[in-house]
C-alpha cells in the first residue's frame, strides 16, 4: 500500500492498554525510543494488536507545536 504520509515509523508493539473507548498504543522504535499512539478500542481489536507485534506508526498532521 502507498501513502502519501512521509513520517513512517517501523516499531513493535511493547503494550495496550485498553479503556472504555480509547486505547494506548506503545511502541518501540529507533529514535526516540517509544512513541504513544491513541487510537480507539474498536482500531485495537479490529488489527488484533497485542504486544510482541510488529507495525508501522504512519504520522500525519497538519498542525506541529514546538516548545523550548
């Protein structure tokens, strides 16, 4: 499949945290280490996510904040 998001980043699953709609996703990659996704509950259960998985977090935003 080709996507026009760039920022591709190629990790594995290291937990899931499961609420009552939302989910937390990490996942470990190279740089910076372990990224946070939060996605819903119904996207967990739908790819079957668990930990020990490999998969690509695709980051696609039209807004960046940079604080110092």
């Amino acid at each position: 499949m080709k996507l026009s998001a760039r920022n591709q980043l190629n990790g594995k699953v290291t937990g899931v945290e499961l609420g009552a709609v939302m989910a937390n996703v990490k996942i470990e990659i190279a740089e910076p280490g372990v990224i946070t996704a939060v996605i819903t509950k119904e996207s967990v259960e739908k790819l079957g996510l668990s930990e020990g998985d490999d998969v690509s977090a695709i980051i696609k935003s039209t807004e960046v904040i940079v604080g110092k």
